[in-house]
C-alpha cells in the first residue's frame, strides 16, 4: 500500500484483510466506527440515508482507495454517517480506526488522506449539481454508467426497486425511464438484470473494477 518504509511496517502490523461477496453491507448508517476499510480489489457503492431511511447513491470506492468520510468520522470520534455496500467480490485492507490520527507523523500518510478527502469532496459537489440541475432520466442514466464503470461488467443484476431506493425515486417512475432508455437501445431490461450499452452513447467501459 504504501512506500515509507515506517509507515508500510506500521501498517502491516495492524491491517488485515478480508473477502467480502457482491451485496454485502459492511457498513451501516449508525455504526460505530472501528475499522477504516482500503479498497485491494473490487469496489464499494456509498450510500447516504436519512432520517427515513431513504438511500442516495453517492460514489464508488475503488482499488487503492478509501472512503473518507469514515476517516472524518473516526477522526471527530462520530458514528458512520453512511451505508458501505459491495457492489463486486471485494477484498479490504481493514485498518483499525485509532491510527488515524497517529499515523498522521507519516508525510506519505497525510498525502493519502488529504487526497482521498478531495477526490470525495468533489465527486459530492457532482452528486449535488446533479441532483439540483439534472433531470431523473439523467440521473438515473449516470447511475447506471458509474455502477457499471465500476465493476468492467455491463450487465448490472438490480431490480427497478432497488434503484429507485437508491436514487430517491418512486419505483414507478424509475421502471418508466429505464423503459425510455431501453427504446432509445441505451439498455436491454430483463428480469433482475439491465444490460447498459455504453458504446451506443459514446461511451466506454473502465476497466478498473475489472
């Protein structure tokens, strides 16, 4: 993970790693945060929730990367202000909690959590102006490009209740739109799957979650 040799020592001796199946949830809104977990291989999707339990899709962790608002909250000692799930196979580096701060002496460190912070900050600030100035449609079709983005794999296995929930919209209006897309040869719609076809917008699949 790391190049200084003091920090990468400090971090072998107290991370461990884990495998997580596609669907789990790591972490919940609420729970106490012990561990900070670092991306080895597959991807997270970061949920936010509210005070009625309802989800909005956030961002993706990727390999390498961590989710920084559990260093936030670990560093403000608060309990998780977000829902980790694993959107494929994934493999985590979990990291007691209490170092955070300690290891902050480690320059290599700092620049890891300074970077990590503002690469959420503005993938928040997207989530935001999407949500003031996009359409649903739009929206929803960015989801879709993200989720698949973030596996390599074009065929999503989501149910049109599960994306509503995570984007705040009833289940109705999702199945509507989804069908547009499916008109439009944006996606192919089946039960329990969407295939996403990215070249016919233009766009390509990143092959980093692969």
């Amino acid at each position: 993970m790391f190049t200084e040799p003091a920090l990468q020592e400090a971090f072998n001796t107290v991370a461990t790693r884990r495998s997580f199946p596609v669907g789990t949830v790591i972490m919940n809104v609420g729970d106490i945060i012990t561990h900070i977990p670092i991306v080895e291989k597959g991807s997270l999707r970061i949920l936010a929730q509210d005070n009625d339990g309802k989800e909005r899709f956030l961002y993706h962790i990727m390999p390498g990367e961590t989710c920084s608002l559990s260093l936030t909250c670990c560093e403000a000692r608060k309990t998780s202000s977000v829902m980790a799930v694993v959107e494929e196979d994934a493999e985590l580096l979990m990291m007691p909690a209490r170092h955070a701060d300690e290891w902050m002496i480690y320059p290599e460190w700092r620049r890891y959590v300074g970077a990590a912070q503002a690469q959420r900050f503005g993938e928040l600030l997207e989530t935001i102006e999407k949500l003031a100035f996009s359409k649903l449609d739009e929206q929803l079709w960015d989801y879709l490009v993200k989720r698949v983005q973030a596996t390599g794999n074009i065929t999503l296995k989501a149910t049109h209740q599960d994306i509503a929930q995570e984007l705040g919209s009833p289940r109705e209006v999702v199945t509507r739109l989804l069908q547009h897309l499916q008109r439009r040869g944006l996606v192919t719609l089946s039960r329990g799957e969407i295939e996403v076809h990215l070249t016919a917008s233009g766009k390509q699949v990143s092959q980093e979650g692969a």
